[in-house]
C-alpha cells in the first residue's frame, strides 16, 4: 500500500478541511497505514475492536513503543473509525499497555550552551538561542509569527502549542537587536514577495483568511524565520513563503554541536531541558517553569527536579568520603 493511496488521500483531505496540523496528519496517516498492514491490507471497515486491541498490544510488546507514541496510534485508529468510517468503538481497555521507561533529559551546562552557540552566527544563532533561551519547542519556534514577539514586555506568545494551548514565555532581553533586525529582514522579503502577482500572502491559521482577506500580506503575520523561497501551498494550490523547515534546525544543531566537540546527545529538546533546568538552578519555584514550558500537569516538570538531584546537586558520592 502506497501513501498516495486514494484512501489514504481522501482521509487526509478530510483532515486538511477539518483544519488538523499537518504534522497530526502525517501521523495519523501513518498508524492508520501500518494498522491496514498489520491486518494484511485488510480494510478497515472489516475490521473490529479486536482487531484494534491486538495491534495496540503488538505496537506495546513487539515494537516497544513508549506509552505516548501507544496513545497517539490510538487516537489515530478511534479519528479512523469514528470521523472516517462512521463506526463505533467499544471497549478497548483489553490492549497491553506500554510501560517503556522515560528517560532522563540530557542537559547542557551553561559553558556547553555558550560553547553550542559560539559555532552559530545570523538566523541559525537566533534561532538556536531562541530554543534555549526561551524554552521553545522545534515546531512553535518555525510557527513563529512577527506579530507574536512582545518588545515591550520582552515576551514570546506561543499560539496553539503542544495541546492546542496558549501561553507566554520569556524573551532574554538580549535577543532584541537580532529579533529587530531579523524582522527588518521578513519586512523586506514581504516587499519583493507582493511585488509578484501570483503571491498570496501568508498562509493564516484557522478561517482568518476569510474574515480578514487582507491579512496575509500584513507584516505581523509573516513568519518569523521564513523559507528562502516561495512554494506552492499543498492545500490550496497558492504560491507563498512558508516558514523555514524544521529539519533545517537540526541541521544547525547537530553541526554546532560537532564543531563545540560537545559530546553529549543535543536536539532542539536539549536546549528546551537546559532552560528548564537552568531556571530551576537559579531558583525559579517549579509552577513558574511549568508555565514557561506550557505543561498542563507539574508531574511533568517534576523530572527537572530529578535531573538536578544527581551527582554533586543531591547527592554525595561515598568515594569522597574516602581518606
């Protein structure tokens, strides 16, 4: 079975109308395709509860998945069943559960941070810094629109992150001589962009652009760090400057971190469990690192607490002790 299988384009033209992100339709249309493959491309449509229930416990016994990649299959089976197929679930509590430990994050020290950055100069510095110095997350860091840095309160707003909420994070004061310059770079990409007849302006979240037609030739809602060329829209077939991919931020990670010959693991998440945690070092109580990190249960800000408690921050070693 091919992506490009009818069905599997039609339920991701459902999505796309149903205003999903792209990234949960590339996920869903994934588990929904190894879930048909896993019943030897049998159609979903003939498939029951059971059939469900043994391929979540497969996903849980055999690939060893971890208990949050379980759920989001999950959820992409009960969306195809229910939104796609018009069929009821019923209980699939049967299922085995994953319990794949979590691990620990790997976090920088502040010397290996500015040692990471050192590598870096223009957009991928302001970038990467960003991640760290804000606490963001790959994917709200390239979604980032003009309009969503706050000067005057030197703060971040991050719409419609992990979960589809809101929140505000802190800006390091800094960042805004490279954030006004860089804007002044988006400003004058926006003038050659209208300039050409077949732009169509910025692709705007939800139905915005319907409401205010106008708006995606607007500087503020231009992104941030935008492409360095103009594509075709795959939804509605329009010329316009998406936002840099996120694959590039990788790339300027993992080639800052060869050249700093650090030897720790570092992705974009390293820089986000170093702000967690360097906050915490400098005495930020745990509520207050929750909210920067948009967590809706402190459970989960809690392993930075675990992270600081290791080795010489909790604990004495008793090969110390010896004389």
């Amino acid at each position: 079975m091919q992506n490009k299988s009818p069905f599997l384009q039609s339920i991701a033209s459902m999505m796309r109308v149903e205003r999903y992100s792209r990234r949960t339709i590339t996920s869903y249309l994934y588990w929904i395709k190894y879930f048909i493959l896993f019943h030897h491309k049998q159609h979903p449509s003939e498939l029951g509860d059971d059939a469900i229930v043994a391929f979540l416990t497969h996903l849980a016994n055999e690939r060893n998945v971890s208990a949050a990649t379980q759920s989001i299959a999950l959820n992409a089976l009960v969306f195809l069943k229910r939104k796609v197929l018009q069929q009821e679930v019923g209980d699939l509590a049967a299922y085995s559960k994953a319990n794949r430990q979590r691990k620990l994050p790997v976090v920088l020290t502040p010397d290996e941070v500015n040692g990471l950055l050192a590598q870096l100069s223009g957009v991928p510095k302001l970038a990467v810094s960003m991640l760290y110095g804000s606490g963001l997350r790959r994917i709200e860091l390239v979604r980032l629109r003009v309009k969503d840095i706050d000067f005057d309160y030197s703060q971040v707003q991050v719409w419609q992150g992990k979960g589809n909420k809101h929140r505000l994070v802190t800006l390091a004061q800094e960042l805004h001589a490279p954030l006004r310059a860089q804007i002044q770079r988006v400003e004058q990409l926006l003038a050659q962009d209208v300039s050409d007849k077949s732009y169509a302006g910025a692709r705007l979240p939800n139905a915005l652009s319907r409401k205010y037609p106008k708006a995606g030739f607007e500087l503020g809602w231009q992104f941030l760090f935008p492409s360095t060329r103009l594509s075709l829209d795959p939804e509605s077939h329009v010329i316009r400057r998406h936002h840099v991919d996120e694959s590039a931020v990788n790339k300027w990670i993992r080639q800052a971190r060869t050249k700093a010959g650090i030897t720790k693991a570092v992705t974009s998440h390293t820089l986000r469990h170093s702000f967690a945690t360097h906050l915490l070092q400098s005495g930020a109580d745990i509520r207050t690192v929750q909210q920067q990190l948009g967590h809706s249960d402190v459970k989960t800000t809690e392993i930075y607490t675990h992270v600081l408690k290791q080795g010489a921050h909790g604990v004495r070693s008793p090969l110390s002790n010896l004389s």
